[in-house]
C-alpha cells in the first residue's frame, strides 16, 4: 500500500496494514523507487531483465533490450538477481 505524502511515509516503499487505523507496517523500499498501485495488491514495478525467481529461465524470456542470448538458458538464484547464463 502506499500514502500520501503527508504521511511521513516513504512514497517509494511498500506497507501493509494489517487492521484499520493501525500504523502501517514496512514491507520493502522498490528499486528505483518505482511502485504499482492496483487494487488490493501493490508491488514494486519488476526490472524485466532481472530474475523473475529462483528457477531456470530461457533467454527469449527476457525482452530483447536485456542482451541476453536467446537460445541459452539462465539460471536464477532468486527474484530481482541478475540471470547467470548455464554452461553448454
């Protein structure tokens, strides 16, 4: 969730609250201070040439501006790491 700058609160993190008029609670600072605001579900905008997990993704998963090799394979140690292309 995010809140108003009146706040105090840091316009580019996420909180959660947990009940109604409770004081929010912190969940984490989005890289490039870039969050998404949906109904019900905020999150941090994804940076689409790093992991999306922790699992092997193909390179033409990624959008071409990443420079990636499309006919390899990556393996990922975790959301938001940088995609370590596996040996042949």
């Amino acid at each position: 969730m995010t809140f108003m700058h009146k706040c105090g609160l840091d316009a580019g993190a996420l909180y959660k609250c947990t009940v109604a008029g409770a004081k929010p609670e912190f969940v984490e600072v989005c890289k490039d201070k870039n969050c998404i605001v949906n109904p019900g579900d905020n999150n941090c905008a994804r940076d689409e040439c790093k992991c999306p997990d922790s699992d092997d993704v193909c390179g033409h998963a990624f959008l071409e501006g990443c420079k990636l090799d499309t006919k390899a394979l990556y393996s990922c140690s975790g959301k938001g790491a940088d995609p370590q292309k596996k040996q042949d």
